[in-house]
C-alpha cells in the first residue's frame, strides 16, 4: 500500500495488486482529519479498508 498526501491532512491510498496489468479494477480510498471546535480529532473515510 501506499500514502500519497494530499494537503490539510487528508491523503490517499492505493494498494499494489499482484493482477496489475491484469485486472479491470481499480482500488482506492479516502480519509481526512481535522479537528472539532472542542479540540477532538475527526476522521471521515469513504468507509474502505482501515488506516
């Protein structure tokens, strides 16, 4: 797997497949944290695999 970084804390994954090149799909996730007016820290993801 790697992170690319994306600004602001967000950033994106892609997962190496041993089909590449093979494969017709593509696999890719997204996350960003920021934090809430109280000072918690807050992720949101498009629900893929787990960071």
């Amino acid at each position: 797997m790697r992170i690319y970084p994306c600004g602001s804390g967000s950033f994106r994954q892609v997962y190496a497949s041993e089909h590449a090149g093979t494969a017709t799909a593509t696999v890719a996730s997204w996350s960003t944290w920021f934090k809430d007016p109280d000072g918690n820290t807050i992720a949101i993801d498009n629900g893929g695999a787990p960071s």
